[in-house]
C-alpha cells in the first residue's frame, strides 16, 4: 500500500495560496495537516473542562476566515497557534467568569430555591411528580433513553456516548436540552394547577 509523503511546508503555502485564490476546498489539506499536533497542544494546555475539539475546530475557522491577514513566507504553523492559544485564552476566561459567578451567587440561590422549596406543601410535591412522570411519559422513546441511562442506572456520559455512537460533548448538549424540555413541562402543568386552584 502506498504511503502519502508528508505535507510540508511548501505543499501548505501551495494550499494557502490555492484558498486565497478563491479554492477553498484546498483549506482542507491545510486542516489535515495540522489537526492532530493542534489538537496535542490543545490537550496538553487546556484545563479540565475545555472541549478541546471544539476549540480546534474554532481555530481553524478563525484561521480560514483571516487567511488575508497571514504573511506568506512565513510559519503558517506558528501563526495557526497563535490563534489557537487566543481562542484557549478566551475560553478559559469565559469558564473562570462563570466559575466566578456560580461562586458568587450560587450559594444564595440556592438557598432561596430550598426556601421555596420548603414553603411548598406535600400535596404539591405529589403534584409536582406526577408532573414529572407525565412529562417523561410526553418525551419521545430516544429522549425517555438518555434520561433512563443517566438517571436511573446512572451510567457515564462516556459509556452514553459510545452506546449512541455520539461524542461526550454532544450527549452534554442532548442531555441538557432534555432537563430543559423537562424543566419548561413541568413548570407549565404546575402553572396550571396553581391557576386552577387559585380561581
């Protein structure tokens, strides 16, 4: 079987200038080359929590997007980095921000939400869970599996991920959206019970 030679320096300018001519598939190349030692440099740097994949990922946009800006004739690696070290930067500033914030104010809200909690009656509490059920009952067959998965046998998100052949971060993302499905029915039936019984 043969082998490709490595993509060099020259072949990199060559695709850059290709792109700048208006080929933009030939980015394509650009993005083989420097993926996997883009993506080693981001793991090695990034804290935990970082997705390192979608910082790439963001990188090779910022870079495709800026291409004007890069010089010809001079590293394309080192640049590349560069923006890939801005992009880390702001990411883990965005995540300090909100690590900041739920240090902040986290412990107050979520006082306030157990005193409210409290304040509320047995009755509603059974109110609130047959809610619950109905809404889990209202989800679609897929949706009702993540939640069974996660909840129910607790299984890891990395396990979810290769059961559903998706990747961790997107079983993040499904599961997130489903608490939020969940959260909005359920806030919307008890709305209506408290309405009923207000009238």
């Amino acid at each position: 079987m043969a082998i490709d030679p490595p993509f060099d320096d020259l072949q990199t300018e060559s695709a850059l200038r290709r792109v700048c001519r208006g080929e933009t598939a030939a980015f394509e190349a650009v993005v083989r080359r420097f993926e996997r030692p883009l993506r080693a440099w981001l793991a090695a740097h990034a804290p935990p929590g970082v997705d390192v994949d979608e910082l790439a990922q963001r990188s090779f946009v910022a870079a495709f997007t800026r291409l004007k800006e890069y010089q010809p004739g001079t590293d394309f690696a080192a640049w590349l980095f560069t923006i890939a070290r801005f992009q880390l930067r702001t990411e883990t500033t965005r995540l300090r921000r909100i690590a900041d914030y739920h240090a902040r104010y986290g412990p107050d809200l979520l006082q306030r939400e157990l005193d409210r909690r409290c304040d509320e009656t047995p009755e509603m509490w059974t109110t609130r869970l047959e809610s619950l059920q109905m809404c889990l009952d209202s989800l679609g067959e897929s949706l009702r599996q993540f939640v069974s998965w996660r909840y129910d046998e607790e299984i890891p998100l990395e396990e979810m991920a290769a059961r559903c052949d998706r990747s961790v971060p997107a079983v993040k993302k499904q599961l997130w959206k489903v608490r939020q499905k969940l959260q909005q029915c359920i806030e919307k039936r008890m709305a209506t019970v408290n309405g009923g019984a207000t009238q």
